[in-house]
C-alpha cells in the first residue's frame, strides 16, 4: 500500500512536470486616468485646496485673470489659443510672483470669427457681467488686487469696463496687464545693448500685414504649447479685404497711426454688420495675415513671452512696494 501511495505521488509529479505552464495573469491596467498628464502648478486655482488658497492670502491678495476666447486660428493653430496662451502665460508669473491665476471663462468676444466651425462667442454683456461676478467672490475670501490680462484684441473694451467696474464699483482694485507692463517693457528695450553689427549688405525685407494667427501668435503657441500646434498645416493666407481697405494696407502695415486707427475699427467684424469683413469674407484659411510661417519659431515666442513675463514680476513687485498685501 505504500508503494503504491509513493508511485502515484512521484507519477503526479511527473505529470506536473510535464504539464505546460500556465500563463501569468497580464498586469493589471493603472487604476487613473491614462489621459490625465498634466501636473500641479503652483498657485493655479483649479489645482489648489482651499487651505492652499487660504495660506497664499497670507502672503498676497493680488489674483491674476485671463480674459481671453475660443475662436479658430487658422489651419494650424488650436481653436483655444487664446485661452491657453493667456493662462500658461499668467502660471509663468505665478511662479515668479506669489499672485494667484484664476481662469473664469473659455470664450470672449468673437462674433466675426463665427464662419468658421468650433467658434464659440459671447456677447461683450455677458462677459463683462460673468467676470465682475466672479472677481466679487474672490473679494469676498480677501483677495483685493486683480490684473486682467486679455488674450483676445475682441475683448479690449470689455476688459477695460470689467477693470473701470471693478475700481467704481467694489472695494476692490483692478489694472488691465497690457498698460501695467508697458512701463517696463519700455525699460527693459532702452537698457538693451545697442547692436554693434556691420550695416547689412541688402536692405531689410519690408514688414508684412501678420495679425490673427500669424506668426506672432503661432510663435508664442509654439513655445506655449507646443504639442497642439501642427505646423504642417500652416498655410500663408490670400486676403480678400475690401478695395478701400487695401489701398490703405499699406500705410497700416507701415504704423501709421491714424490708417491703422481706421482700419482696425472697420476689420475683423461680425457678417451682420455688412462691413464684409469678417474672416471668412477676408481669408480662406482664417489667419488675418500674409508672412511666411517659416517665421514662426518657438525661439521667438520664448524671447517675446520671457519679455512679458519678467515685465509683469517687476510691475508685481512695484505695486507690493507702493501698496503692500493687507493694507486696507
């Protein structure tokens, strides 16, 4: 009996031996989000507790607001440039500068730019009213300073009426970002060394129209955000603008103040308006421009945000020194 226990064991062993083995179970799959890559940023609301937001009030009440769109730019260009520009641009002061960044809205002002799909736009009404609102929140917690930085040409009158109710109206105290770092732009462009450089052997090309979606614009996104932009597709544009309007084209191109005055205040309008010159009436493509956007580098838009930028610190700092945090 028992070597016959013993030969079963050693023939199940042998029999187990023998046996293919079994295919370990596949690693389980991560339990997050595998589209979810983005990383915490230092004072960027939508990131922060309010226990994080309650120490940053310890040591600021300044609150940095894009105000910016989602319109189309061009073939190449993602349809919330605007928006994302603005906001990455504000994170990158927020780490030089204890201020908070607090985005309110997707969409601004974009009604011209409406023939083209995924446009979405407001009127100025609601958008001025949704961030006076939102700006009235973050008063209430003790923020007191607030810097409107306005991503989108649409949205200038809007902003500077958001910024005048806010100084009129609350205990608050608004600046639009544009005039507040024009000081130290200025500043930063006089202290810069004079070129020592031989006079060039050809005359410089003469400047291009290169508004909406040109090569500003994509040169920024390329340094901003560069995985949303796809080059391949950038196309330069063939204007059709109104035959008055390109007459005066150059002059405006030229900076001549009064053509560009004129011409800006009758481009770039909504189809209603029957100016014919919404974008779709002026470019097949939707950028607002005719340069080449071989022009378009990220080398460029890093020199010209880093420009913004260290402006902006500096104005930060010239307005903690003329009204510190906590003064009331």
């Amino acid at each position: 009996m028992a070597g016959s226990l013993i030969r079963m064991t050693a023939a199940a062993g042998l029999a187990a031996l023998a046996a293919p083995a079994m295919a370990a179970d596949p690693p389980a799959a991560p339990a997050t989000n595998p589209l979810w890559h983005e990383q915490k940023v230092k004072n960027y609301l939508p990131h922060m507790s309010w226990p994080e937001v309650a120490d940053l009030l310890t040591r600021s009440d300044i609150v940095i607001i894009p105000v910016a769109s989602l319109e189309e730019h061009g073939l190449h260009g993602p349809i919330g440039t605007d928006f994302l520009n603005s906001v990455e641009e504000a994170k990158l002061i927020a780490q030089q500068a204890d201020v908070l960044v607090a985005p309110i809205l997707l969409p601004g002002n974009s009604p011209y730019h409406m023939g083209f799909p995924g446009t979405i736009s407001l009127p100025a009404e609601t958008i001025q009213k949704v961030y006076f609102e939102a700006t009235q929140s973050l008063i209430r917690h003790g923020f007191k300073r607030f810097i409107f930085v306005n991503g989108h040409g649409g949205n200038a009158a809007t902003t500077r009426f958001i910024v005048d109710r806010i100084n009129q109206e609350t205990p608050g105290i608004a600046v639009d970002f544009g005039e507040a770092i024009q000081p130290f732009l200025a500043a930063a462009r006089q202290a810069e060394p004079r070129s020592a450089a031989p006079p060039a052997v050809t005359a410089p090309a003469p400047p291009l129209f290169d508004r909406h979606g040109g090569t500003p614009e994509t040169s920024s996104s390329l340094y901003l955000t560069p995985n949303l932009v796809d080059m391949s597709k950038a196309k330069t544009a063939q204007l059709t603008l109104p035959p008055h309007m390109e007459k005066m084209l150059p002059e405006v191109v030229a900076d001549d103040p009064t053509a560009k005055l004129v011409f800006l205040a009758e481009g770039l309008k909504a189809k209603e308006t029957g100016k014919r010159t919404s974008t779709r009436e002026m470019t097949e493509t939707g950028v607002w421009g005719v340069a080449d956007f071989a022009g378009a580098t990220a080398a460029r838009g890093k020199a010209n945000i880093t420009r913004r930028v260290d402006a902006a610190v500096k104005f930060i700092a010239r307005w903690n020194e003329l009204r510190p945090a906590g003064t009331k």
